[in-house]
C-alpha cells in the first residue's frame, strides 16, 4: 500500500475533486483566512486493506458483562501488549466504561511494535478486557525508511549523531509525525465498524498528536462526535520551542493544525489543568464544546498480587526512562557525596534506561558502579514484587514536566511503600503526593544536599511514611473513567 497525507496551507483552500477512497477530510476552518485541510488518499491493495477484529479473551470470572446502551469508538495508539503509560489510560478505561453506559470498540495499531524506532517493550501479561480490538495494519513507510537508515548506519559506519539527525529530520518531515500515516487504514475500519454496530461517539488519546489527527478525521469521515483526551500538552507546553530544523514542520503550522483539531472536537478531556488553560489562552473554547480535567488514575488489575522481594540491603527503586530535566545525574551525585562523607547510601536498583550525561556518571565511578544496578524494563508481574519490597520508590520531575503528572505516582500508591520525589518547587505531582502523605518531596531549589539528607534517611530505615488512603482513593481510575463517561454524555 502506497499512503500519502498532504496538508495544505493557503487562504480559501477548497476541497480538491479527489476520486482515490477513502474521500478527502476537512478539519474545518481557521482563524484569519486559513482553511486546514487534511486530504487522505490511498491506493488500495487487497491485503494492505485487510483488517481484523478480535474480542480479548479472558476467563469467565473476568468476564464484564456489556451493559452499555451505547458505543464508542476508542482509537488506542497504545494498546497491549505494549507496556506504555499511554497504554494504561486507554485499558483502564476500556475496563470500566461498559459499566458506566458505554461499550468501547477499540482500534489499535498492527502489528503493536510497527510505530517504534526501537524494539517495542511488550508485556503480554497485561489483563486485557472482553471488548472488541480492531487490530489496523500500521505500516508507516516514513518510519520505514527511518529504520533503514538507521540500519545502514549502523552497519556502514559509526555515526550516531549523523544518524539521530537524519531520524530528526525524517520525523520532524511529518505534520505532527508519523501516526498521520494511519488514518487511510483507520478511516476504512471506521466506516466498516459503523456499518456493523451504532457507534454513537469517537475517543482518541495523544500523545502521540498523529493519532489526535486520526481521530478528527475519523469522526469527521463517519459523522460522529469526537472527544480528544490529552494525556501531555502538544503545542503549548511551556518546554517546547519553535522547530528551527530547515527540513522540519514550523512550529506556528503545528499550532494551526493543533487548532483544527480543537474545533473539530466535541469534547477535550486534559490530565491535568495547566494543559487546559494553555491551550483555552492560545486558542479559546468552541462554545458548545465540553472541556474537562480528567487526572489519571490507578488500577489494581495492573498491579499483580505477591509477596514482596526481600533485599538484603535497603533499596531505592525507579521504573523507567530518564531523558531531558528528568536526569538521574542528581540522585547519582548526592549518592556520592554519601559515599564520600562515609555516611549511609542505598542501593539505588533502575528498570530501565538512563540519560547519557547519567550513564556515564555511572559508568566513570567505581563506587556507583558498586551502589547502582542497570537493568531492562521489565513486566509489571516481574517490577511489583520488587515495588513491594523497596525501602523507597524514585520519581523524578523535571523542570520541564512541572505541570505534568507523571502516571508513574499511581503505581506507586499500589505497592504501599513510600515515595522520595524530587522535582521543581510548585509541581503538580508534589501537591498529590504532599496531600496523600505517602512519601517526601526534595525541591530542586533545595539542592543535592536535601537530597543526600533523605537518601541517608532511607538508608537507615528512617523514612516516613504514613499514607493518607482516604486522599490516595480519589485518585483511582473509578473516578477517571467516570469523568470520561460524563463527557461522553455530554456530547452525544
């Protein structure tokens, strides 16, 4: 299948006279005299147009009866067995939402990996729900490309930053990425789906911002409303600056498109209320549209039963990634400034990947090479024993995810153990975990010394932590998902 998206930019662009199926899309008028239109074509080929659906099996006690009166169309860009945080929102909610009134139809990338650069991190574990997955063929021929480049580059010669600059380039070449690439194939699924059930309203979650593209062009295609639930802001967060990349997508063309989407929407749901506020300054609310604030929320299901590993020394554990502000270079220097008074350090144990910059702290220290043990991400069945039996659990914000509330927390609160956060003074996260009582918070104005104080504390077993359950319980995903049905009912 050969799949071209075109957008074009100009004063009083009309729909062109395309006779390629699926029909051209249009977002909807801009501010000014700019129209923003999405034209979708594809040359179709049997196989390419080939999808499948499939409903989770699960045993009969899992089995949740469908007790909604109406249906929604759940475009998942993450869905399992991809272990993703964008994952966990759109599952949660799948759980739930029959329930609340509203059976869910999801459409999912296929196969789950295709939309990674790298090797996907799977966790076939994961308790899918008894819902319909629609599995559409991904094959995104420009992330096609960029993996072959950056196979012959690796294969030809060592070229890292020759080969990052032509990923950037490549993704930066798409309007907001590489996900616009699917909506040909999910806007046939979508008009088949509509024809076999009465889907009454369209959800999608971003990031990534291709797929909140593919939602509005979906509910445009099948004349549905159409709620977009951002999980991160996308133009206006307060780290993001104009692309200057000469190959790339302007900045001012990645807002106008993210304002066609915001009009097309009948519903937005925001994580958290900076995002909303963001985006109401720089674009101003469609009147009839409804906005909400929808915090994510934890999920017993996700978090296996089992007795908690037992360390033999006392541990601090982190899951995940560490990238931008979100370095672990001042945990690992008030680590070694322990080491260096002769005061009590832990053990510091990551599932996960670091930051270059803390690699190589790691990596140029004899004595953090001893305290600190690298290792890959792993299934939640695999990191919850060890969540259990840590002396302590890692978050860190940087200056950039001060608005933002890592979704990490909530699997934090599950594993009943308590939380050392260290973030920019006035985080979100902060005022959660404060009210919650379920750890301590280091400011990063406090500096690494703050930071080495409370290390020690944990060290030594002298870590509060009296969790407040009653605070904890409103942030479980019973409350997200019944926030998500209300703006459901709202707009349909």
């Amino acid at each position: 299948m050969t799949t071209a998206i075109a957008f074009g930019f100009k004063s009083g662009l009309s729909n062109p006279d395309l006779s390629r199926s699926p029909a051209p899309v249009n977002l909807g008028s801009l501010d000014g005299n700019h129209i923003i239109q999405a034209t979708v074509f594809t040359e179709e080929i049997t196989a390419a147009a080939s999808w499948t659906a499939t409903t989770c099996s699960s045993s009969p006690a899992d089995m949740l009866p469908a007790t909604g009166s109406r249906s929604v169309l759940m475009i998942a860009p993450y869905w399992p067995p991809v272990n993703a945080m964008g994952t966990r929102r759109s599952l949660r909610l799948a759980r739930r939402l029959p329930a609340l009134g509203w059976d869910p139809l999801i459409l999912t990338p296929d196969p789950p990996g295709a939309f990674s650069l790298g090797r996907p991190n799977l966790a076939p574990d994961m308790r899918e729900p008894p819902v319909s997955v629609t599995k559409v063929p991904a094959l995104f021929p420009m992330l096609r490309v960029a993996k072959g480049v950056r196979a012959l580059l690796q294969t030809r010669a060592k070229l890292p930053r020759l080969e990052r600059l032509v990923q950037i380039a490549i993704a930066r070449s798409l309007l907001p990425d590489h996900f616009v690439e699917w909506a040909p194939a999910v806007i046939r699924a979508a008009r088949r789906l509509v024809r076999e059930h009465e889907i009454d309203a369209v959800w999608t979650t971003a990031p990534p911002f291709g797929a909140a593209v593919v939602g509005a062009l979906v509910s445009q295609a099948i004349s549905r409303p159409l709620v977009v639930d951002y999980r991160d802001p996308w133009t206006q967060a307060p780290r993001l600056r104009p692309r200057r990349n000469p190959l790339g997508v302007p900045h001012w063309a990645l807002e106008e498109l993210e304002r066609a989407v915001l009009r097309r929407a009948d519903g937005v749901a925001y994580v958290y209320p900076e995002n909303l506020a963001w985006n109401e300054q720089r674009f101003g609310k469609r009147a009839p549209a409804k906005w909400a604030v929808i915090p994510n929320g934890y999920d017993e299901a996700d978090f296996p039963e089992g007795a908690p590993t037992n360390f033999e020394v006392p541990t601090v554990l982190y899951g995940g990634s560490c990238y931008g502000g979100r370095t672990m270079q001042p945990v690992l220097r008030a680590l070694s400034s322990l080491l260096a008074a002769g005061r009590a350090a832990p053990r510091l144990l990551i599932h996960g990947e670091l930051d270059p910059a803390s690699a190589k702290l790691v990596a140029d220290s004899d004595a953090l090479g001893e305290l600190v043990d690298i290792r890959p991400r792993v299934p939640m069945s695999v990191i919850a024993p060890k969540m259990r039996g840590a002396q302590a659990l890692l978050l860190l914000t940087g200056g950039e995810h001060k608005h933002a509330v890592a979704a990490k927390i909530f699997d934090y609160f599950l594993a009943a153990r308590p939380v050392l956060a260290y973030g920019p003074r006035g985080s979100s996260v902060s005022k959660i975990l404060l009210d919650s009582k379920a750890g301590v918070w280091v400011n990063h104005e406090d500096g690494e010394r703050a930071l080495a104080d409370a290390l020690e504390r944990v060290a030594l077993n002298d870590f509060p932590y009296a969790p407040d359950s009653e605070e904890i319980g409103r942030w479980s995903a019973d409350a997200m998902a019944e926030r998500t049905a209300a703006l459901l009912n709202e707009v349909t």
